[in-house]
C-alpha cells in the first residue's frame, strides 16, 4: 500500500515538473513572438 501510495506521488510530482516546463517554455516563445514581430501601425 505504502509503495503504491509513493509511486503515485511521484507519478504526480513527474506531471507537475512537466507542466511547469511546457508552460515556461509556451510563455517564453510567446514573448519572444511579441519581442520580435514588427508593431501594428495601421
């Protein structure tokens, strides 16, 4: 019960650590988009 109840955790925390960097990563290209297209001065 106990292993079972560990793996979880980790399984979890895996997932969390991943989504932390999928998002860091999507923020960051987005400002990069932002930081590198010409303005709309229409």
């Amino acid at each position: 019960m106990v292993k079972k109840l560990l793996l979880l955790v980790g399984v979890v925390g895996v997932a969390v650590v991943v989504a932390q960097r999928i998002k860091a990563s999507n923020d960051e290209r987005a400002l990069w988009h932002e930081a590198t297209t010409a303005p709309d001065l229409r």
